[in-house]
C-alpha cells in the first residue's frame, strides 16, 4: 500500500471550508477510483494559521495514476479548494506503508 501526502495551510474558516469540500467533492471522486483504500484529513492550529496533511492510500502508483493523471507526484488541488486556502504543495509525496492497523 502506498500513502500519499499533501501539504496546505489555511485560515480556520478556510480550512472548515477545505474539510467541506473534501468530504463533498473529492471524497466521491477518490472512492470511485479502482485501488483507492481510505483517506484522513489532518489539521494543527497554529497561533498564524491551520497546517492542513492530506494523506490517501492506495494499492499502487497506477492506481495513483487513474486519480492524478500520468504524473503521480503532482498534487490535485481544485480551484475550489485553492480559493479557501493560503498556501498548498503543487506536489505530494509517496511513501510504501510497512504497517497498518485497523482504527
């Protein structure tokens, strides 16, 4: 399994909006994809901002693909949700996962 991980920051209003738009648009996107096998969103307030991660799993980088398109390290970031936040990685990272427990 593969995890893979994308940085943003926002204000709290632009990061509940992020969270909406998350779970209303790309959530439906991500599970109608073939290998994709959950996602978390995570936030940290800082005193400045919210520091928003990204992390979605999957079987593999082709699956990856059939999300992302031909360049996997490329990060899918939508002008509704570039319109809600401050800053965002225009790339992500993959690691391999080497354990997983159920939540």
């Amino acid at each position: 399994m593969i995890a893979r991980i994308w940085h943003a920051t926002a204000t709290q209003d632009g990061a509940d909006a992020y969270r909406r738009h998350f779970t209303g648009a790309v959530l439906p996107e991500l599970r109608g994809t073939d290998g994709h096998r959950g996602a978390y969103v995570l936030q940290r307030v800082t005193d400045d901002h919210v520091e928003l991660q990204v992390i979605t799993l999957w079987d593999s980088l082709d699956s990856i693909r059939g999300f992302a398109g031909d360049d996997p390290g490329t990060a899918v970031v939508e002008p509704e949700a570039r319109a809600v936040l401050l800053t965002y990685d225009t790339t992500v990272t993959h690691h391999d996962v080497l354990t997983a427990t159920g939540v």
